[in-house]
C-alpha cells in the first residue's frame, strides 16, 4: 500500500533512501507527478515500466540536479563527443534559459544509460526539473532518476498526489506530496541534432516559440521519428492522456460552432447519455447557457467545466488534467466528454491542445 509522505526534510530522506535500493517514490514535479527510479539501476527501470504497465518501446526520462556534473563529462549520461560544436552551442544556451524547468533535451547518450531506460535508441532524454521538492530528492539521492508521469500507461497525467493514489497506489511504496504541479502539463521535449538542428518531439510546459526565440531557428514540428524495429515513434503515440469515458473533441471553440456543424459530433453521443463539457474559457453564466444549449441538442444532462475563468492559457494547462479527471467521474460510466479546442495553437495552448486530440484519440482494443 502506498504511504502519502510531507516532502520535509524527514519525507525527503526518506524518499532517497527507497530510491537508492532501487524502490520507486512517485514525487512531485512543476509539469505533473513522476515516478522515479534510479536511472542507473536497471532492477529499478524495469520497476517503472512494470508498475505504469509500459510497453519498452517507449523510453524514459532521466531527472538531474546539475547538468555539467551529472550529464556531461566523464561518467554523464550524455556522449558529449557526439555533440558537434554548434549543437554544443546550442545545448549550453537551452540549459541557460530554460533549465531548471520544464524542457526535455533528447542527446547522445553514453554507456552509463542502459537499453532499457533509452528504448535501445542511442539518444537520451534529459531534464533538470524546478520544483524544489523533485530538486531536493535528487539532491538527497545522488543518482539521476528516471520519471516519466505517474500514471498507468496510456491515462492522464497526475497533478496532485491523489491522482497518484488513484493510478499506483496498489504499486508503489510512498508518494510524497507537493501539492498541485504549477505548470499541469509535461515538459517540452526536443531532440537536438547535428548542426544545431531542433526537433519538437512533444509541445509542452516551455512554450516552442521560446525555444526557437533562444534557438535562432524553427524547430521541425511533429516529424515522428519511428522507433526501434518500427514501433510507434517515442512520445508519439496517437492514444494517451486518455480519461475513462470517450472524449469528442470540437474542430473549433464551441461559440463558433452552430447547429449544423455540432451535428456531426453530437451525433457521436449515445441518446440521453450524460455528457461532460470542458470549456477553456467562461464562467457563471457562460457555462450555463452552453449546458442549456446542448441539452436541447443532446436530450441528456450536461454540465459544463472551464479550465480558466478568463480563458488564459496558464491557468488552463494547470487545471487541464485535473478537470478532466474531475468531469471523467462526474458523468460517470454510460457519460460521455465534449472538449473544445484552444484558439490559436501557439504556446501553452498548443500543448493544452495536443494533449486534448490524444485523449480524442481512437483507443488501441
Ligand atoms: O514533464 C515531464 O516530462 C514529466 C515529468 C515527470 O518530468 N515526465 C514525463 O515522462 O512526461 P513520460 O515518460 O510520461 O514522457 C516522456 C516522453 C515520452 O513520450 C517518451 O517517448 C519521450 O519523452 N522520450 C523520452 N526519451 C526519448 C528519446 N530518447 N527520444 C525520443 N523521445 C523520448
Ligand atoms: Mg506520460
């Protein structure tokens, strides 16, 4: 059974102690909850996969206090000598003005990572994370620690320790809690190329824009690069973030959309089926008048749930998996979810709404 732990300083201890014997902690980091392990143990790494359910094909993060110390050099988790200089450049400039924070760099690895943390790619996903709990656990352990998100494979993302409780606590020893993740959505993954290329992989936490303001170049966008023996590219899976109930997604903001063009999607719900609404914006009496309106569409109750009263996008990432978890129990077994997209897809909203057409997503059987 799961223990729910303070991050004090005892708790953080605690959490480093478990660690180093190769147990897993889930801890708390500014995008969502991680399940770390340590990255340089593989009776840990297959921990990880094992208790998320995670098919291998799909590699992990590694977590570190201090890049230069722990990445680079001698004995890092990154073949610098496989870096040219431009790319070099490149990645010294990224560290500078985003880490510690919510940025995964994809590099060369070197031979302290093994196959299974990298999915036997020979690159490796590396973040300095902010939160201070997630820093002081790293600090306390002294290894770097392999966390992807929280969760059972293929679910949403957890933002608080409950959600953690709710996917792993049958499987994990000790959470600790840090309340709710300031950013609510996972970190920005690029893979640096040669010459000082950048690859999106994954928009998230850092908006992309900003990468490429300090890159000096655009970023190739959602180029999925297949995986080892061709499975489903890293991060690239279609089906993720999934809540419970099946989610429709809008083509456009709900007050832009009339009869005709609901129809289609409307059409998608099961006669009288409860249905769930998330909104990205509006409150009060906004959100009654879209109940109203698709009730008299749907013959069924509806509740409606904004991510942000005044629609901004910060504020929306950081509610973004926890409403969905929230609306996903409201409706209830037989309900069924209505996303409305964020306008314009540039910074946050972007990732708010690559992580809405995942959970749209056609489910695998
Ligand atoms: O914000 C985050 O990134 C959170 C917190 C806990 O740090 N972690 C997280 O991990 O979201 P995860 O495993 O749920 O997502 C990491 C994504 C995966 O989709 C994986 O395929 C991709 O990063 N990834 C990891 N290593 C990679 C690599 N070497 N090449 C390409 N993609 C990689
Ligand atoms: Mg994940």
């Amino acid at each position: 059974m799961i223990e729910i732990v303070e991050p004090n300083t005892r708790g953080v201890a605690l959490a480093a102690s478990l660690l180093r014997s190769g147990e897993l902690v889930a801890i708390p980091t500014e995008t969502v909850y991680g399940l770390a392990g340590n990255a340089l143990d593989e009776g840990a790494v297959a921990r990880i996969f094992a208790a998320k359910e995670r098919p291998t094909f799909d590699p992990l993060i590694v977590h570190v206090a201090d890049f230069e110390a722990q990445a680079l050099g001698p004995g890092g988790i990154v073949d610098e000598a496989r870096l040219d200089a431009a790319s070099r450049a490149l990645v010294q400039r990224l560290a500078e003005a985003f880490w510690p924070g919510p940025l995964t760099l994809v590099l060369p690895r070197s031979t302290r990572v093994s196959d299974l943390v990298t999915s036997g790619l020979d690159t490796v996903g590396v973040r300095v994370p902010a939160h201070p709990v997630a820093r002081a656990v790293l600090e306390a352990s002294g290894v770097p620690l392999a966390a992807p998100s929280a969760n059972r494979f293929g679910r949403i993302s957890p933002t608080r320790a409950s959600h953690v409780v709710d996917e792993l606590g049958d499987r994990i020893p000790m959470v600790l809690d840090g309340g709710a993740s300031p950013v609510g959505v996972e970190s920005t993954v690029v893979r640096v190329e040669g010459g000082g290329g950048l690859t999106l992989l994954r928009p998230g936490g850092v908006p992309a824009e900003a990468i490429e303001a300090v890159a000096g170049r655009e970023m190739t966008r959602g180029s999925a690069t297949p995986g080892p023996a061709g499975a489903p590219a890293p991060g690239m899976l279609e089906s993720h973030y999934a809540p419970g109930r099946p989610l429709l997604l809008l083509p456009r903001p709900l007050g832009e959309l009339d009869q005709r063009s609901l129809a289609p999607v409307l059409a998608q719900v099961p006669e009288g089926a409860r249905l769930g609404v998330l909104l990205q914006g509006g409150s009060g009496d906004a959100l009654r008048e879209a109940e109203r309106r698709l009730a008299s569409l749907t013959g069924g109750p509806v509740r409606a749930w904004s991510l942000s009263a005044s629609g901004d996008p910060a504020e929306g990432a950081r509610a973004l998996f926890t409403t969905l978890r929230e609306l996903d129990a409201e409706v209830g077994e037989d309900g069924v979810l209505l996303a409305e997209p964020a306008e314009g897809d540039t910074g946050l909203r972007h990732a708010i709404n690559d992580r809405l057409r995942r959970a749209a997503a056609p489910r695998g059987p």
